[in-house]
C-alpha cells in the first residue's frame, strides 16, 4: 500500500452521510422495479449478476452500521487516502460474501429497506471520530463514509451499466466525493507537480515526477469527465479505449496515465 504523501482533503462530514443516504434512496427503487429476467443479467464484473449486485450495495453500506454495532478499536490503522489501495486484498472474501448476500435475501427491497433503516438510526448520534473495524483496517466513521460514496457511485454506474434503459440518478455530493478521492488517490500514487487531472467540476490534482509547473498553461494536461474518471479509476474502462472515444484528453509527454490505472483492484 503506497503511503499517502499528501493530507487528505476536508470533507463535510453532514453532507456525506446524506449524500450517503440519498444515493442508497436512488437506488432501492430501481432495484425495486427490476424482474426476475434483469436480475439474472450478468454485469461488467465477471461472475456477477444484476441481483448479486444489487445486493452488494447494501453490504457496502450495512457495514457502517455493523461496524458501529462492535467494539471501538484502540487506534486508526489506515487514512482515507490509504484505503483504494487497500481493497483488492479483500476481492475474494467480498465477492463470496455478496452471493451468500444475494441467496439468502430474495426479496432485495425488504433488505434495502432494513439496511437504509438501521444506517438512519446509527448514524443519528454516532460522532464522525469514532473508529470502525473496518474489512480493510481501522478507520473513523467519517473517513469510512466518504469510501461509502465510492462503492455507492460505482455499483450504481454498474448497475445502469447492466440494464438496458436503467437510469438511476447520482446524488450530487456522493459523484462529487467519489471523484474526489479517487483523484486524491492518483496524487498519492504518483506524486509530482508536472500532469495536471482535471475532473470539472469536481477535482484537479498535480501529479507524477517532473518538472513542476508554475504559471500559464501546464504542459501535461489530463482533462475528463467524473464518470469516465472513475470508470478509469475502477477499471471498468481503460486508458486506451478511453481516449480512442475521446472520452478523455490527454497532452504532454508525461499525460499518459495508463500505467498508473486503474487504483482499485
């Protein structure tokens, strides 16, 4: 795991858990009005179906409130710009899970709706310090949910992503976190001052070692939109395909980012 050379940026920590809430509140009715022929579609991650994913969504944001149901650990073990690098070692362990997940809970919108209930009453007097043991390493409360918007956004893009016509919406707080840390994590990867990423209207960080810029135009510049940065990011889609779509702008010698992609495994 790289170490995090940068300190992370302040995120308001009220706006997370409704950004949270409201993007898990997008999602329950979609996952509603799904039929038993778009729940067994497969999705962009091998092995997994629609209802496999759906359930997954409310395994990622169940864990804050079991995490607040056990004990306190004594100290924080990983920083929020630590955790993307911290998540592939779980895959495993994660995805075995969710089928049991998805097996044992046919009716997926009574399992949304216990999840999003007991995270309401959790969060309502949990203050942001308080240390989760988390899969990945301990972690505040308020560091955690801001990895919640991660998990959110990009299964909510999965999911759109598997079902013709399916267009649930993104809450504008969670895509913004989301493509925040996601950025903030290349600048950890890759310290520098000579590329700039620019995610408008969300994100621009330096990176890679070079030669720093001071003024006027950079010379490497790295220019896309959030969702096609966080389908980089996640490795839903890659570098190449995404500038043979230009979906992304790159310039400069040192704006070849693919070596560096995607930062979750």
């Amino acid at each position: 795991m790289p170490p995090a050379k940068k300190r992370a940026r302040a995120y308001d920590p009220a706006k997370i858990r409704t950004a949270v809430l409201t993007q898990l509140g997008h999602v329950r009715p979609a996952v509603r009005a799904l039929t038993d022929e778009q729940l067994a579609l497969p999705t962009r991650l091998p092995g997994w179906t629609v209802r496999d994913l759906a359930a997954h969504v409310t395994m990622a944001v169940e864990s804050v409130s079991r995490n607040l149901d056990r004990e306190e650990p004594a100290k924080a073990e990983l920083t929020l710009l630590q955790w993307p690098f911290a998540t592939a070692a779980r895959a495993d362990d994660i995805a075995d899970g969710t089928r049991d997940l998805a097996a044992a809970h046919p009716d997926l919108d009574a399992l949304y709706a216990r999840t999003g209930e007991r995270l309401t009453h959790r969060l309502a007097d949990a203050p942001g310090d308080r240390l989760l043991a988390t899969r990945t390493g301990a972690m505040t409360l308020a560091d955690h949910l801001v990895t919640r918007t991660v998990e959110l956004v990009v299964h909510t893009d999965d999911l759109n992503a598997a079902v013709p016509g399916l267009d649930i919406p993104f809450d504008r707080q969670a895509l913004a976190a989301c493509t925040r840390l996601l950025a903030d994590a290349l600048a950890a990867k890759a310290p520098g001052g000579s590329t700039e990423v620019r995610i408008p209207p969300y994100a621009v960080v330096q990176c890679v070692e070079g030669p720093r810029h001071t003024r006027g135009t950079p010379p490497n510049v790295v220019e896309t939109d959030p969702l096609t940065w966080i389908r980089l990011a996640t490795g839903r889609v890659t570098w190449q395909d995404a500038l043979a779509e230009a979906k992304v702008s790159a310039s400069g010698e040192r704006a070849d980012l693919s070596g560096l992609l995607p930062l979750l495994g």
